[in-house]
C-alpha cells in the first residue's frame, strides 16, 4: 500500500482540492483508494460527496476515542472509501493534550487495519508475516492535511510514506515552503524514518505568464541543488503534470462532485487523471525496482 499526505500549511493553494480528485482519478484507475480527511473543516469530506456528521464516527474519534479506521471508513463510490472530518477536529490538540505518543495515533490506526496490509510507516514494520493475506486491501491512502504544522498535519507526517506539496505558482505561495520542508526533514529523522518528500505540483497554473514558469524553474533547481544534503527530498521532482487554473474545480466542490463527475470533459479532470497516471507509473517503477533488488 501508498501512503501520501497532500500537505501544504498555507491555505488557498489547491491542496483539499488535489487530495480528493487524485483520490477519485487513482480510483477510476481501478485502485482501491481511502481518502482520510484531517481538515476541521471537512472541505475534503464534502467534496467527496459525503456528509459532514453523517457517519456516527470521523476522523476524530479515530484519533481520541480509540475508534478503528474501519469504523469511520465511509463507501464514497466505486473502489474509494472516505474517512470523514468533523468540525471536533479543531479541538484535537486539547483533547490530547499529555497523551504518550498522540503524534502516532493514526499511525497505528493505519497499521492495526488489515485492508492497509503492508503499512510500511506502522510500528514494527506494518503486519505480521504470519497472518493471512488481505482480499481486498487499499492500494493508496490519501491524507488531505489542514493549513498549519499542528498536531493533525504532524499525525499524518508520521503515517504515511510520502508527501506531496501543492503549490500556487505565486511569490506569496513560496512562503513557508522553507517551513514545510523543515518539518518533513524533522519527522522523518525523529518520528518516521520512511517519509519523503514525494514532489510537487503546480496548481492553478496559467501557462501563458512568465511568473508560473520561473516559479517552477526555480522550484525544480532548488530541490536539484539541495537534494544531496536533504536525503528526506532527495528524490523530490517538480511533476510534468500543471494543474491549470480552472473555473469548473471551484464549481464541482458545492454540488459534492469530483471534476470527473462534475465536468469530465474539463481541463481540470484531465489534469488531475495525468498526475493520477504520473504518481500511479512510478509507483510502478518503484515496485519493480524493489523485486529486482529483492
């Protein structure tokens, strides 16, 4: 199984906005996709057509009151289920408060739940050899992380493989990219070994200006120029994939639709199924690569 988180601390840039429509491509693909929605603000949730409160257990009580992800795990259409958000979330870090450990919490939810199979982010190295296969375990799980490096952000970090970071080609968006990356670093060398930054992705790009192209040049050099000294982003890449800027993906999010339900003929949904393809192929090189070596 794949684990990425779409973090961003900054709002606005396209992260919720990425998270649920990578999910709905890959699961178009015919992977089996569960969306986590860590946002109090439940955007992901409804985008996903999924009704915040609706379900008896979210995401929330996942992280507080010992639930497993099974029991919030909600059917949001073929081959994606959701976990669902609830607006409790914001009150997370006091309902933690001194808890050992409350930075791993939904890593061993993750690790505990038998249709993530091989967790590789969970205690111990995920399930043990000797249980039985999973019939029908998730391909890719996808966090969609809130606007901030709190506790939330800092559960996910902790429980996937990989991050990915949606980027406004914009001067102000490059604000606290610094910040980020710091934090990747972090938890990766003190709390989960396995993290790295998976690269990033332009959204709202308008390829017509000069700015969003030196942007992702310059994006591009920094990690090339870092990549030795920064094993967490090491591998990092700029995706060939350019979210475009696009009116129908602000529409599709009130009417509970992803762009490929909403308006699939759109530049939108045929930008959000290319990044599907390019993250979904080198997963499939990455396999690969790992039978040979083995």
């Amino acid at each position: 199984m794949r684990a990425i988180a779409v973090a961003n601390q900054k709002g606005g840039v396209g992260k919720t906005t990425t998270s649920v429509n990578l999910a709905v491509a890959l699961a178009r693909a015919g992977r089996r996709v569960c969306l986590i929605d860590l946002d109090p603000q439940a955007h992901a949730t409804i985008h996903a057509g999924v009704t915040p409160g609706a379900h008896p257990v979210s995401a929330f009580d996942v992280l507080t009151a010992g639930q497993p992800l099974a029991a919030a795990t909600v059917p949001a259409g073929s081959s994606l289920w959701v976990v669902p958000s609830h607006i409790d979330l914001s009150a997370v870090e006091m309902a933690l408060a001194g808890r050992p450990g409350r930075e791993s919490i939904l890593r061993q939810r993750l690790a505990a739940d038998p249709r993530c199979g091989e967790t590789t982010a969970g205690e111990g190295g995920g399930r043990p050899e000797s249980m039985e296969p999973i019939e029908h375990p998730f391909d890719y799980v996808v966090v969609d992380c809130p606007p901030s490096l709190g506790l939330l952000s800092l559960n996910a970090l902790a429980a996937v493989d990989e991050v990915l970071l949606p980027l406004q080609p914009h001067f102000l968006a490059l604000h606290g990219l610094s910040k980020l990356l710091e934090t990747i670093e972090l938890v990766s060398e003190h709390v989960n070994p396995r993290l790295r930054l998976l690269g990033v992705v332009l959204c709202m790009y308008e390829s017509g200006t000069r700015l969003a192209t030196e942007i992702g040049r310059d994006v591009a050099d920094f990690f090339a120029a870092s990549a030795a000294a920064h094993p967490a982003w090491r591998d990092a890449t700029v995706f060939e994939t350019r979210i475009r800027r696009n009116i129908r993906l602000a529409e599709a999010p009130s009417f509970g639709q992803s762009i490929f339900d909403y308006a699939p003929d759109s530049h939108g949904a045929a930008d959000y199924q290319a990044l599907a393809t390019e993250i979904d192929q080198a997963a499939a090189v990455e396999r690969d690569v790992e039978r040979l070596v083995a």
